[in-house]
C-alpha cells in the first residue's frame, strides 16, 4: 500500500484524544512510507494528521476545492497541493491518488466521503479496501445502523463486510494493506 486517503474531521472534535489519533496516524504513516492524501485543510483533525506526516519525513498530498482555498483553510506546507473545482472532482480525485481510504471521527462531510468511497467499492468502481478506526465507540451508532440495514435487506453481507471496521489504529492499517495486496492480485 503506497497511498491512503485519510477523511476525518475538519475541527479537533470535544476530546484531545481524536487530535491524539489523528497525529499517531500521521506518525504510522510516515513510518510505513505510506503517503497521505486528504482534503488538504490545515484545520482539525485533518491538519493535525498532515502535520504529524510531514513532522516525521512523510508525504503529505493535499485535495481541496477553491472555494475552501478562498477561506484560508488549505495547508501551504505540503508535499503537494492539488485544487479543484468542486467536492466532486476532490473526492475523486483523492480516490484516484490512494490505495486505501481510512476514516477517522468527523462530521457530515467525513461521512459523505466516507460513503462514497464504500458505494464506490460496492458498485465495483474500484476494489480499493475502506476502513472505519470506531475510536472509543465514536462510531458505535453507525456500526448499529449498517447491521440494521442488513438485517432489514438493504446491505448485502458481503458489501457490509467490504467496510474494515477496527478499534485500533495499528490493526485497521495492517488489515487495509493486506485488503489492498489482495485487491492489487486479483
């Protein structure tokens, strides 16, 4: 896995422990010489996770859309900064650039492009493993709300289980790089 593209929070959230995260996630992936591609904020948990790249002699590529440019929230220390014109255009993108996607505690938009990328592998757009870090049960609820959606017919088990669903963050990254080794193979 050469590339993850990271959804998360554009604020810090209420807990230093999501900033916490966010930053040992930036560390891993550094580590693992894995680079970063995000919406390219400087802002939250999402700058919080660059910086930590960067800091640790990572690559950091950054996806963001004029309009949030224009409001001062892009990060101008990337290794690479592409803007686009839409959230369209930024999620494919960002799509295109990684291997992975992994999500950390965010907002509506976080779950939008969290969807996203999911539908994207359930309609076999692309076979690229998604996951979900349920950082101290942030997202419990979602987990509960996919399970009824299977028990009530509406997710098949196998696009369930196309979604890694982790509570630690070292276990998440191996099971998304052995996901996205076997995704390369077929």
């Amino acid at each position: 896995m050469k590339s993850v593209c990271v959804f998360c929070g554009s604020s810090p959230g209420n807990h230093p422990r999501y900033l916490e995260v966010a930053r040992d996630l930036g560390r891993l992936l550094a580590e693992r010489r894995c680079t970063l591609v995000y919406g390219g904020g400087r802002v939250g948990l999402m700058g919080a996770v660059a910086d930590a790249v960067l800091q640790a002699g990572g690559r950091a590529v950054g996806v963001i859309p004029q309009l949030l440019l224009d409001k001062e929230v892009g990060h101008t220390g990337l290794s690479e900064l592409h803007v686009v014109q839409t959230m369209a255009q930024r999620k494919q993108l960002m799509g295109d650039l990684s291997d992975a996607f992994l999500t950390l505690p965010g907002g509506i938009g976080t779950m939008d492009e969290l969807f996203e990328a999911w539908t994207w592998t359930q309609l076999d757009l692309h076979r690229k493993p998604c996951g979900l870090l349920n950082q101290d049960g942030y997202y419990d609820s979602l987990v509960a709300f996919i399970d009824h959606c299977q028990s009530e017919g509406f997710l098949r088990p196998r696009h369930a289980a196309a979604l890694i669903v982790e509570t630690d963050l070292s276990r998440l990254f191996d099971r998304l790089g052995a996901a996205a080794g076997q995704a390369e193979n077929q």
